[in-house]
C-alpha cells in the first residue's frame, strides 16, 4: 500500500463534461428533495 500513495502520479487526465450532462445534474438536484423523519431519510424527486 505505501508503495502505491507515495509515488507522486504524473499524468492526471481532467475531465470534461458537456453542457447538457451538467444542465441534467443541476436541475436534478434542484427538483431532489430529502426529508428527515425521526431516524428515516424520505428523497423525492418533483417532476
């Protein structure tokens, strides 16, 4: 295991997300919802 974290990594690939991928992930999470009961988590997804 140290031999893998403590080389340091020289090649590191950034990633790109389209336009649309990203206006996907922002209005799901704008329409998601989490409700705290007690010890229960309700999530609802509004359409």
């Amino acid at each position: 295991m140290e031999g893998i974290y403590s080389k340091e990594q020289k090649v590191c690939k950034i990633a790109k997300a389209r336009p649309e991928t990203v206006q996907f992930l922002l209005s799901f999470s704008k329409s998601m919802h989490v409700i705290d009961y007690k010890n229960m988590k309700f999530e609802n997804v509004l359409n």
